[in-house]
C-alpha cells in the first residue's frame, strides 16, 4: 500500500475511544449530566467511579486522557462537546 493510501485508510478510520463509545450509548439526559460533570470539572476519578458503578468497565486513566483530549478520538471534532477544554 502506498503512504497515501495508508495516510487516507488512517484518516477515514478514526477511531472513539472508550469514554466516548460510552458516552454515544447513553440517552440524551445522561448526556446532559455527563456534560453537566465536564463544566463542573468533575475528577476523571470520580466520573470513573459513577461510570463503573453503572456498569461501564472504564478506568480512571481513559477518563482522563479523554478529558485531556490525548484519546484516540481526540481529532474528531464531532465528540468536542465532552472534552474538558471545549
Ligand atoms: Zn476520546
């Protein structure tokens, strides 16, 4: 495969990391409160835990790079609204 090619495979399969796998899965009000938790500056590890205690296997890490926008997701504009710096 050429490097363009893979450079346009890549761009094309972005990837949603974890959190915001979970967070698309969730019902329009669960949104607003996981929004509500962002603005409010909720602790990756407490969002963690709430998420866990839902039934979600997340981690504390993935929350966090998620919020910190290092994710795998990080470039795709769509998922803004639940990044800590949006
Ligand atoms: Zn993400």
């Amino acid at each position: 495969m050429s490097l363009r090619a893979t450079q346009k495979r890549l761009e094309q399969n972005k990837s949603v990391c974890k959190l915001s796998t979970i967070y698309l899965s969730f019902v329009k009000d669960d949104q607003s409160v996981f929004d509500e938790w962002i603005s409010s500056k909720k602790p990756s590890g407490w969002i963690a835990r709430v998420l866990l205690l839902e039934g979600h296997s997340v981690g504390e890490k993935t929350v966090k790079r998620h919020l910190d926008g290092f994710c795998s997701c990080s470039e795709g504009t769509k998922y803004k609204g639940v990044y800590r710096g949006a």
